[in-house]
C-alpha cells in the first residue's frame, strides 16, 4: 500500500470476532495532514482538522462510486452521528457497509434507503433511527450495542437481518416495522421498552426453521407485540422481566413460546394463531390473559395445535372465550385461578396431572372432541355450570378436594369418574349424561369413585350409569333424577352414616347390590322403579329392610324376584331400618300414604301377572285402609255423627275381612273358620245353662241318660245342622243363649260360606 493510506490496524487476537481471522488493516487513504484516515482518526484529531460529520458522510458516499471490494469497512471506526436522511444509499457494487466493532455516536437513515448491506456485528452506537428506511440488503448487527434509542418505525428490511446477541439500552421502537426475510433477535437484551406494535414478518418459504426469532431474548422492560403480524416465529428461552403484550397479533404460522417466563403480565387477549403453537415448560408468574385468544392449529394431524404441557402458571390464568382445536395441557400447574368461561374446544384436549391450586372455571365452555383429565389434582372450586362435553370425558382418578361443581352440565359422549375422589361437595344438579346405550360400558362411570362430602345428583339425567364399589361417607341425593336405561349401584357406606335419597327419580333398569355387612338405605319416595334388579350378599339384615317405597310407581318391576325377601320381611316395603342418617323425608309416612304406596306395588304385581305379590300387596293395602279410616274417627272432629258412623261400619268391616279371609287372600283362615267355628258352638251347647240343648249337658249327663261323650258328640252335631240351616228337629235349643246362637248360625253360614267362595274364587282366578 502507498505511504498515503492509513495506519489503522484491527488486531482480532485482542478483540476477538469469529468472522476476522486475521489483522484487519484500514484500505482508506489517510487524511492529508493525518497518518489516519477520517473514519480512524480520532475525534479530537477530528476536531483540530475541521473534519466533520458531514464530510465523513460525503467521503462514505464517495466510496460507493469505489469498484475496489473493501474501501465499504470501516472496522473499528470511531465516527460521530451519521445523518443519511432521506438519501438514497447506492453503490457501484453490492459491496455491504462494513462497521465492525465500530464506535458511532448515531446512525440516521430515516426516510432513506440503503441498497447495500450493513454490517454492525459488535458494533456500539449511541442512537439508531431508521425510521420509514428501505434496506435492500442483509444487516449484520449480531452482539451491537446501542446505547440510546432504538427507532425503525415503517422501515421495511427486504433481506435477512440479525441482530442476535444485541444489547438495547435505550428504547426499541420497531411500530409497522416490515421484516420481509429471516429475522433475529435471538439473545438480543432489551433493557428499555420494547415495541413490536404491528409489525409484519415473512421469511423463506420453509416451515422448519423460524423467520424471525426471539429465542433467549431478555426483555427488561415493557414489550409490546399489539396487532404484530408473524409468520414462523420463537420465543424459546426468553426472559420478559415486566408486562409484555401479544394483544390481537396474528401468528400466521408455527409459534414457539417453549421455556419463556414471564415475570409480570402476559397478554395474548384476542391473539390469532393460525398454525401450531407450543408452550412447552413456560412460566407465567403474574396473569396470564388469553381472553379471545383462537389456536386455530395447522393441517398436521400428529401436532397438537396448542401445548402448553409442563407450563406453570403462578398467578392467575384467563382463558375467557378462547378458542381450541387440539390442545394439551399435559402436567400443566395452575397455582392461581384458572378461567375458561365460555371457551370452545372444537377437537380433543389432553389434560393430564392437570394442578390446580385454585377454583377452576369451566361454565359454558364447550368440549366438542374428547377431555381428559386423568390424574389432575385440583385444590379449589371447579366450576363446570352449564359445560357441554361433546366428545368422550375423563376425570378417572381425580382429586377434587374442594366444591366441584357441574350443574346442568351436559356429557353427549361417555363421561368417566372412575377411581375419582371428592374431598368436597361434588354437585351435578341437572346434569345431562346422554352417551348411547352400551352393553359393556356404562355412559356414565363413578366406579369405585369416593364422595367424601355430599353429593348432589338431582334433576340429573342419565342414559346408562354406574356407581360400582361407589362409597358415599355423607348424604347422596338422587332427588329427580332419570335413569333412561340402566343403573348399577353397589355402594359402600364412609365413616357417616348415609343413605341414597332417590325421591321423585326414574329408574328404568339396571341392578341395585347390597354389601354384606354394611348395607345402604334407599329411599325411593314417589319414586318410578321399572325392571330393576336388587341383589344382596347375604348380609344379616334382610335385604328389603334397606329399601324404602314410598307412593312408588312401579313400572313393570317384577317383585317374583324376590319372594323370598318379601316373605321373610312380611312383604313390608314402606320402610327400612332406619338410621341417624335418613333424615326427614319428602313425605309423611301415614296410613294414607302407605295404603296408596301399596296400591301401586299391587298394580305392578298384577300388570306382571305376579299373582302372590298381589295377594300380599292387597291385604297390605285394606290393612292400612282401616287405619287410615280408624285415625280420622279418632282425629277428625269435623265429622257429623252420620259420617262418623259410617267411618266405624266402615273399619269394622274392613277388620271382619282381616281376621276371616285376610281380605280374599287367606283361603286356609277362612277354611278353618268355615268348618271349624261351629266345633266352637258345639263347645258351648255342651256347657249348657243358658246354652242347653235338648242334647243335654256336660256337667249333668245323667239327665238325659247319656254318657259325657255322647252329650258332647250331640251338642257338636246339633251345632252343624244348625250353621248348615239342615235342621233336622230332632234336637232343639232350651236356653236363651242357645236360642240366640242357633238362629245366628244359620246368618253366620251365609257369610263364611259366601267368604270362602269368594276367597276360593279369588285364589283360583288370581283376581282382586
């Protein structure tokens, strides 16, 4: 080189850069009255020689025009505030603007455009304003300082840029910046605001790779994203230290938030991504809002469209009207609330050892593909009122340990609590459980599920269910609830006592056990019973003892089932035996009531053509009729004498086809009575007195020459052709009392002969 050119020398040894392998020496010539050229002599230099910005400005233009390759480096340059306002920076050559470890006070582009490219690798300037600029060319600013304010508001990059490794201690104010080729900012510290607000990404057309990146950035301050538009972009391992703000940005395609934790706020309300999006690992350590938010997903199908698997989340999470394709939320922690009102999962969503600390809200939301929540642990309230659950659900092995609560929610698929624990009130008040009719599996399983507090079925609907090895420690209401098809009950009684309140419900079918040694009560007050089947382990109380009918409707409930239990409990099914548990129940057990609840079963009976049950069921009936009838003679005061006295007619009557035919349904009683009442008379003619016959008298056979056999073989047959109105005449009565009973037998024979055959009839017809 001439003796003219300057003597600046870059040694990499001691300030090392990857892309500088050897001493870099300054090709400019140097200034005439300096051994340095103008862009290496130092400032002072600079100043004593009347060289200013503008000149350095005019000389960099010049060597543009310049077709040698390196008179563009300005390696390690010490420059003042470059001004290329509204310039148009062209060379002659696609040679890039070299600034390398470069110390520039500013840099001014705004309005103005560069086609070369620039190189701003370890770079440190002041101030950086490419407001509006068009760079045409890459832009190397990889580990750049800047020491001020960051401005590219409007500008538009046309190739790749990277300014990873950058520090930003100033502002960054990047507001409509187009960035139409890869872009990174990846390790890149942001100590001062940051603001994306609109921006527009592109890149090459891959999918594998990002076109713009902020991977392992550091956000010290705000950022703001507001409206951004991204195409393939990452946050991976990136630090936000205080609010950041995605509000109504569109990612376009893939997004990538693995690893990222957010010190303050995160804000992704009504944020659109249109591909997949990961969240793997991430951590929010204040609210995290995804109001609105839509994870459209991708075409991919073995992609969850969304994943925030392995996230925590520390302080509340608000997912309002957010919508889902495929999602997971695999061993996600929620350690505050966690808000899904209202929000759509229109394919499955996997949400496995989901943790909650918190209440988890779920009202209106909608599960149009499967749910599942195997394994969660959720410490609050969950809210599910008025959630439909369009595809399969799961909360197999479940701990709620507070309030969970699903009113009216509705389950169109198979809904699964299998091995699920309720530490708190569990409530499904109106809940629809729809499915379709399974032979193996029920549409709704609580098998082997633990309610440790109250739980609260009613008005809830099922298609098929079952609550197998079920245990209840607290009260279990049924209270109008519909079983379509079939339900399955065994249950095991908790450290309370307890029982099973199915008043006003429907169960069409299904099978009901008793566990030996622990036996449940039912209540079924005006209940509907339809084919159910019940089933004991032979325990040591009667297995009807824990049954309780009450005005029950039973729909072709077929009561020869059990015969067995009916006879051993004297076909009594009114009530069980009782524990501190029952409580009050829905209806007053009067003898009004029970004769009606009777009725019913007898109506059953015979519409099965259970012709013994119906016998039973009757005389249970008349036999409560009269008490019915006996507590208004006793209690009704209102009654007139007439009304009264027919009341009494009534329940005697009522008490002669008790003790006679048992109501029809005795034909042995009423046998036996019929031929061996007037043995009885017999008895009494014999004693004579005022019961003397002309057969004489035990006391006083001698008087009429008879021994005392004979006395007594007479006055017996005498007292038969009198009940059978024969009267032969060869014996007569003598006393009044014998008088009286021979002109009452011949009534007497009208009535229990007309009661036999009724009762024999009855029995041989089967009717009432």
């Amino acid at each position: 080189m001439s003796s003219s050119t300057c003597r600046y020398t870059f040694d990499p040894s001691i300030q090392t850069d990857a892309h500088l392998q050897t001493t870099w020496e300054c090709p400019h010539e140097a200034h005439p009255e300096s051994e340095f050229c103008v862009f290496h002599m130092t400032r002072d230099e600079r100043a004593s020689l009347d060289v200013s910005a503008d000149d350095i400005v005019d000389e960099l233009r010049d060597n543009l025009q310049s077709s040698d390759t390196r008179v563009n480096e300005y390696i390690g340059a010490d420059l003042p505030h470059l001004s290329l306002t509204y310039q148009d920076i062209n060379g002659v050559t696609n040679h890039v603007l070299n600034f390398q470890h470069a110390d520039i006070d500013g840099l001014d582009l705004t309005h103005g455009k560069l086609e070369q490219g620039l190189i701003l690798r370890e770079a440190t300037i002041g101030h950086l304003k490419l407001e509006e600029a068009v760079l045409t060319g890459t832009v190397d600013a990889q580990r750049l300082t800047v020491q001020g304010e960051v401005k590219t508001d409007e500008a538009t990059f046309e190739e790749e840029i990277w300014f990873t490794g950058a520090t930003f201690h100033g502002d960054v104010q990047c507001d409509e910046t187009t960035f139409q080729a890869d872009t990174s900012f990846a390790e890149t510290t942001f100590h001062g605001v940051a603001n994306f607000r609109n921006v527009e990404t592109s890149g090459t057309s891959h999918v594998l790779d990002d076109h713009i990146t902020f991977a392992d950035a550091t956000f010290r301050d705000d950022a703001s994203f507001r409206q951004a538009t991204f195409e393939y972009v990452t946050f991976e391992g990136a630090q936000f230290t205080a609010g950041s703000d995605f509000e109504h940005v569109i990612f376009g395609g893939d997004a990538r938030f693995d690893g990222v934790t957010f010190q303050e706020m995160a804000d992704f309300d009504e944020a659109r991504f249109d591909d997949d999006v990961s969240f793997t690992d991430v951590r929010f350590k204040q609210l995290a809002e995804f109001r609105g938010v839509e994870f459209n997903g991708g075409s991919r199908t073995t992609h969850d469209d969304v994943t925030f698997e392995g996230a925590t989340f520390e302080g509340e999470a608000d997912y309002k009207l957010a919508r889902f394709r495929f999602s997971d939320f695999k061993d996600a922690v929620f350690k505050g609330a966690v808000n899904f009102d209202r929000a759509t999962f229109t394919a499955r969503t996997d949400c496995h050892r989901l943790e909650v600390s918190d209440e988890l809200n779920l009202s209106f939301a909608t599960f149009e593909g499967g749910a599942n929540f195997d394994g969660s642990r959720f410490r609050g309230d969950v809210v599910a009122d008025e959630t439909r659950f369009g595809g399969d659900a799961s909360f197999d092995t479940v701990a709620f340990e507070s309030r969970a609560r699903f009113g009216e929610a509705r389950f169109e698929e198979d809904a699964s609590f299998r091995s699920t624990t309720f530490h708190g009130p569990a409530e499904f008040r109106g809940t629809l459980f729809e499915g379709e009719m399974q032979h193996l599996e029920a549409n709704a399983s609580f098998n082997e599920a633990v309610f440790e507090d109250s739980a609260e079925f009613e008005a809830a609907n099922f298609t098929t269910a079952s609550f197998w090895e079920t245990t209840f420690h607290d009260q279990s209401d049924f209270r109008r609830s519909v079983f379509h098809e079939t339900a399955r009950f065994r249950v095991h009684g908790g450290d309370r006592e307890t029982y099973l309140d199915f008043t006003d419900a429907t169960l069409n079918g299904g099978t009901i056990s008793q566990v030996a040694g622990e036996a449940t009560p039912y209540d079924f007050t005006r209940a509907t019973v339809g084919d159910i089947q019940l089933e004991g382990d032979g325990n040591e109380h009667e297995l009807l003892d824990h049954f309780r009918f009450c005005l029950t409707e039973f729909d072709c409930f077929d009561f020869s089932d059990h015969h067995g239990y009916l006879e051993r409990n004297d076909w009594t099914i009114h009530d069980f035996v009782g524990s501190v548990s029952t409580g009050q129940f829905a209806v007053e057990m009067t003898p009004e009531i029970i004769e009606e609840t009777y009725r019913n079963a007898q109506d059953s009976a015979d519409a099965v053509g259970d012709t013994p049950a119906s016998r039973e069921f009757e005389f249970k009936r008349y036999y409560y009729n009269r008490k019915k009838n006996f507590d208004i003679i006793v209690n009704e005061y209102s009654l007139n004498t007439w009304a009264r006295g027919k009341k009494v007619a009534s329940v005697g009557l009522n008490l002669l086809m008790q003790v006679t035919c048992g109501y029809g349904n005795r034909l042995p009683r009423i046998a036996a009575l019929t031929f061996l009442l007037p043995a009885l008379f017999g008895l009494a003619y014999a004693t004579g007195g005022p019961f003397l016959t002309q057969a004489g008298s035990v006391f006083d056979p001698a008087a009429v020459d008879k021994t005392t056999m004979e006395v007594l073989f007479d006055s017996v047959y005498y007292s038969y052709i009198s009940f059978s109105t024969v009267g032969y005449g060869d014996i007569n009565p003598l006393g009044p009392a014998a008088r009286v009973l021979a002109a009452s037998q011949g009534m007497l024979n009208g009535l229990f002969f007309t009661l036999l055959t009724f009762t024999l009839f009855k029995r041989v017809l089967g009717g009432n």
